[in-house]
C-alpha cells in the first residue's frame, strides 16, 4: 500500500511471537501461520522492502532451541535465559537463528529484552528511578556475577554481530534492540527507549534522553513513534488516555508531531500497539494530518545523502549524529541546558514542537491555542530557516508558526547540505544527482559519502568521498573527489541560499 500511494519505506520489522504455539523465544516460525516464509521474503525483497525480526534471549516451553541450551547446560539460573557470557552459547544462538530465520533471507534483527531481566515492569506502581534500579539490581544478581550486571546486551550483540560476520560479508548486521552497554556500539546497534506512554510530555522528554544516551559514544537512537501504549490500564506504564487510537483527533496531532520528530532521528521508526500506525489511517490525500505525515516521511528521503554522511562519518571518524546544542556552541552559556532542541550533525538544528495547538487528549479543543514555538538560535552563527530562507542572528530567542506540517528547523550559514532526489526507497537510484545546497554568509565546509549501501565493501575502499569548501568571497564550490566512482552521483547541482 505504501508503494502504491507512493510513500517512501525501507523496512518493516516483525514484531514478537511468531513462534510456534507455547514455545517463546523459538527461532523458528509456526507454519500454519507462516507457510512460506521464503516466498514472502521474496516478495518484499521484490519491492525493496527489508525486513527485521524479533528475537528474543529467553526462551520458554519445550521448544527445541531451548532444549538445546538446557542440555548443554547454558541457559542462566532462571532456566529461560540463554548465558550470552558463553562462547559456546553465544555461537549455539547463531546457529539457530541462522537456521530458523536468517536461510529465509532476513535482513536484520530486532532484539528485544536484552536487559534480561526486568521486575521493575510488573505492579501497578511505577517506582521512582533509584528504587527501579534497586529492584532489578536484585534480580540480576539472583542470576548473574554483580560484575557483569548491565552488560547483558553487550555480549548477546557481539555474539550476533561477529558470527553473522563470519557468515557473510554481503549483508551488513543491523540490531535494533532495547538495551545498551559502552562499545556496544561496535556491534551494528541501534537502541530504542523502550515501550513508552503516548503523552506529550514523554515526547518532550525523549530528546533529552536521546542526547544524553549518544553522548555516551552511541551513534544509534530511535523511538516509537507515536509512543508505543495509547490505553490506560491498571498497569504503570500503561499511562495514556488516546482510547479511541487514530479516531482521537488530539492522539493524530501528537502522532505528526512524533513523526516530524522522528525525521531528524538516527533511525526513524514508527511502532504501537492499541491502535494501526499506517499512514492512511489518520486520513487521505488532501486530508491535513495525512498530507503533514507524508510531508515528514518524503523530508527524510530528501535528506538522506546528508544522513547516509553522517552514518558514515560515524562509522568511520568516530562521529556522532544527535548531538546536543552544547557539542558545537559551548562558548554559549544560553545554549548549554538546551533539552528540546538538538543538531542533527553539524548543519541542521531541529526544534520539535513538543505541546498540542488543536486537540488534547479525548479530542478537546485546546483552548487559547499557542501560534508560535520558542526557539533559542545559538551565538557563533547566523541562522537560516530552512523553510523560508530568512536569516536570524545568533544569541537570542525567536517565535516560530506552528503550523501542523512545520517543524522550526535551521541551517548555521556556511552549511553544505547535500540532497537527494524524490525516491521510494533508499536504493532506488543509486548514482541519482545530488544537490548541493550551500546556506552562505560565510565560508564553509562539508562532505558527501557513498558506498553500496549493504555489506561491507566499504572496508575495503569500495565508497565515494568528496570534500566540499565554499568560498563566500569568489562564490565558488570547490569539490574534492577521492574514492570508488562507482558510487559517484550523476551530478552534483550547486544550489545557492
């Protein structure tokens, strides 16, 4: 349906319990429910689609993986959790994921609850942040060493990234998982926060938590879009009240406002329960909630030259994509405890607007709705609106329109941002032309990367790099090439704003 309407996607990902009946954590898939899980993956291969899926370290029933681990004595204290501390284990794990899922032509993996262990979840009370550490603290140490607690996650993504390795060098390895641990990120990971609330001020919320989390030296961050719970129930973290899902017009605002959001994340992901999350159920062409999510979605595909850059710059300069307003104006006191608004690299500063202007939660009218987001344009720059191409001087706050499908986002001037072209998915057109958007007022520098886009040729000098300087004074572009042509664009076009 998305190709049809001609909404860009790239993935879909698998969710839990595609297990046969009983036998959780299973790597295998039930067949009554999936009879050819190789023509399927065909099919959506045939359409560019990739796919991830939900695996899991715990395993529960009598299934044969957990069999498996039980008889060689690799399964933890609670006999359900596989011991990803053992070369043995971790290799076992391979195998049988390899056997069960990866054959069948998945491309990635979604790995879920790699805490492991996770008491705090249960019981009506959401304890505060020290007491939850206390209690899962507790529990960890039931089954494993003190030492090695909180370091779960790290050994289960080594163990999947280094035998997937050496199963292939075509497909590169991509875990999207739950938890995270220092150097985790070695191992093709990207973490989510987790199974949040749809409520504004958990939005909100989420953009320091990002900022905080990649500045621990994690590239990768994403979300749920649109929050994962919409319903209260008597569980804690069950805390919303968008009963009526899509059909709530304040539960469709806060979803384009999640998207647009989401646009500017390492990795842009939409996910829930409690209600469908597909583009066309918040409305139709022409409809405003529908026109503002795909203007967000085609907005990530037009910037993807420039994110592919900063993918590559982090895999291989030791870059950083999310980066809190501190990272490039620390000499700006005002800028320093910035918590909702963020660079995306060096040449995009995103402000999310983070509270409703229509409808609350139950479809409200809001009352007095606001007109404007406040923005602080840090010193050290002049600011171009990306939208508008008006300047602003640095060092003050700014009132930016609201309007649905706008987010306030701006350009420092001497940015270089590199732009692809309308596209369905990330590999249609590979060698497409690139513009080259030069924000000037000043000099400046940047770069654009390209490589095969899977596996990993890169390492071997199978990319494209070229250097970009822009002289103010003479007007004039100059482009550094080095690299494999094979991935250089048909053109670059120099556009001047």
């Amino acid at each position: 349906e998305y190709r049809r309407r001609e909404i860009p996607l790239d993935c879909v990902i698998q969710d839990w319990q595609t297990w046969p009946e009983c036998q959780w954590g299973q790597k295998t898939v039930d067949a009554s429910r999936y009879p050819d899980l190789d023509a399927a993956m065909d099919q959506l291969h045939g359409m560019n689609v990739h796919v991830l899926w939900s695996v899991w370290p715990n395993m529960n029933g009598n299934g044969a993986n957990r069999r498996e681990f039980e008889e060689k004595g690799l399964l933890l204290g609670n006999r359900s959790t596989y011991n990803a501390f053992d070369e043995q284990a971790r290799a076992i794990y391979w195998r049988q994921l390899k056997e069960g899922l990866f054959c069948h032509g998945i491309d990635g993996w979604w790995c879920d609850c790699t805490e492991p262990f996770e008491r705090d979840w249960y019981g009506p009370v959401c304890f505060p942040p020290e007491e939850r550490m206390a209690v899962n603290l507790d529990e960890f140490k039931e089954y494993l060493d003190p030492a090695r607690i909180n370091a779960y996650s790290l050994f289960h993504s080594r163990g999947i990234y280094q035998h997937q390795r050496a199963e292939t060098q075509e497909k590169r390895v991509i875990n999207l998982t739950r938890s995270g641990f220092p150097g985790q990120q070695k191992y093709a990971t990207i973490t989510w926060n987790g199974d949040t609330s749809a409520r504004w001020d958990v939005l909100g919320k989420s953009i320091a938590d990002g900022l905080n989390f990649c500045l621990s030296g994690q590239p990768y961050w994403s979300q749920d879009i649109g929050g994962f719970f919409l319903k209260r129930g008597r569980e804690w973290f069950r805390d919303s009240d968008y009963d009526q899902g899509v059909m709530d017009p304040g539960y469709r605002e806060l979803y384009v406002r999640w998207m647009q959001l989401g646009c500017f994340l390492p990795m842009m992901r939409s996910h829930g329960t409690d209600t469908p999350r597909e583009v066309w159920q918040f409305g139709e062409p022409g409809d405003e909630v529908y026109e503002a999510l795909v203007k967000a979605i085609r907005l990530r595909y037009q910037l993807l030259p420039y994110i592919y850059t900063l993918a590559a710059q982090a895999a291989l300069q030791n870059g950083t994509m999310m980066r809190m307003l501190a990272f490039d104006f620390r000499g700006d006191p005002a800028a320093l405890d910035i918590k909702d608004q963020f660079m995306l690299g060096k040449a995009l500063m995103v402000c999310p607007v983070l509270f409703p202007t229509r409808f609350t939660e139950g479809g409200e009218r809001v009352s007095n709705p606001p007109k404007f987001r406040r923005v602080y344009l840090p010193k050290g720059a002049r600011w171009v609106d990306f939208w508008t191409h008006e300047r602003h001087e640095g060092g003050q706050w700014i009132d930016c329109p609201v309007g649905l499908d706008t987010i306030p986002l701006f350009v420092p001037e001497g940015s270089i941002l590199p732009l692809g072209v309308p596209r369905q998915h990330a590999n249609e057109q590979p060698n497409a032309p690139v513009t080259l958007r030069v924000y000037d007022g000043r000099d400046g520098v940047g770069e654009y990367y390209s490589d095969a886009g899977d596996g990993y040729g890169y390492e071997a000098g199978e990319s494209y790099r070229a250097g970009l300087k822009w002289n103010h004074f003479t007007g004039c572009l100059d482009i550094s090439e080095a690299g494999d042509e094979r991935f250089k664009p048909e053109r670059f076009i120099l556009e001047r704003v």
